[in-house]
C-alpha cells in the first residue's frame, strides 16, 4: 500500500506539473485528469475509500466536462495560444516555486516526524466527512461555493459575445 501512495503521489505531482506547463487547453486538461486520478488513489490508500470516489465522480468527472464545454465554448485557438507563450517568462515561475518548495519541506518534515508510517489505519467513511464539512468546517465550505459562483460568473462574462447592434 505505501508504493502505491508513493508512486500515485509522484504521477499527482509529474502531472500537475505538466498540466501547467501545456500551452494547449485541451492537453492541460488531460493532464488534470491524470492528476485528479492519482490523487483518489493517494486518497484510496490513506484509508479515504469514500473522499476517494467522490474525487474521482465530482471532480475528474463532473467538473472536468464543465471545463471541456467551456474551452469549446470559448474557441480561443492559435492567438490565445501565443498570448499564453507570451506570459510563460522565467520570472513567472518565482512564486509557484517557492511555494512547491514549501510544501516539499513542509512533507519532509512531516514524514520524518511521523516514523511509525501509521498511514491508512483508519477508515474515513461519509458520515465523518459529512460531520467535518457541515461542523467545524461550514465556513470553508461555503466560502468554495462562493469561488465557485465567481469562477461562473467569470466564465459567463468571458464566454458571453458583444450584442450586434442594428445600423
């Protein structure tokens, strides 16, 4: 079990990486794909068979084909193309990597500190996580459903075509 966590993790984190780096929205979304999948298995072998299934249902499922009817919508093609060539400078790569640097000491730390590898003793089943959603953690919830609005909204605004006017 901890291989397979191990090696889904890298494919998560080799696939997010190229999903950022594609120039092509379609490509870019494929690798999303790949990387919301190994990241339900990374779930799966934590002891999260059910935040696992649902990683793989809401996300590489349903959102997923939101985001291919959008870039079918939008059409962007070969100008959008250039103008993300454009935006892809070295310095642009500042920030992300710093924070991937934290997170990878934040990791090390973390699987140093934890020498038992105690991971998927217990099974995380719907009602834990119905409880820890809509308890402690209500705010975070309703705070994603209001990105969410934000990102339809933008999406909208973005998709939406100038009314022709009558001469």
């Amino acid at each position: 079990m901890q291989a397979a966590f191990y090696i889904a993790g890298a494919i998560a984190v080799l696939s997010t990486l190229l999903m950022i780096t594609r120039l092509n929205a379609v490509h870019a979304l494929l690798y999303l794909v790949v990387s919301l999948l190994s990241v339900a298995i990374v779930f799966y072998t934590l002891g999260a068979p059910f935040v696992a299934a649902l990683e793989v249902i809401v996300y590489a499922g349903a959102i997923m084909v939101l985001f291919v009817f959008v870039v079918m919508l939008l059409n962007l093609g070969d100008r959008a193309t250039a103008l993300e060539r454009s935006w892809l400078t070295p310095g642009m790569w500042i920030g992300p990597s710093t924070l991937a640097v934290v997170l990878a000491v934040e990791l090390a730390w973390l699987l140093g500190r934890s020498a038992s590898g105690a991971a998927g003793e217990t099974v995380v089943g719907p009602k834990e996580v119905a409880l820890a959603l809509y308890g402690p953690y209500l705010i975070g919830v309703e705070l994603a459903s209001m990105l969410l609005l934000g990102g339809l909204i933008a999406a909208y605004h973005l998709g939406r075509r100038a009314p022709e006017k009558a001469e």
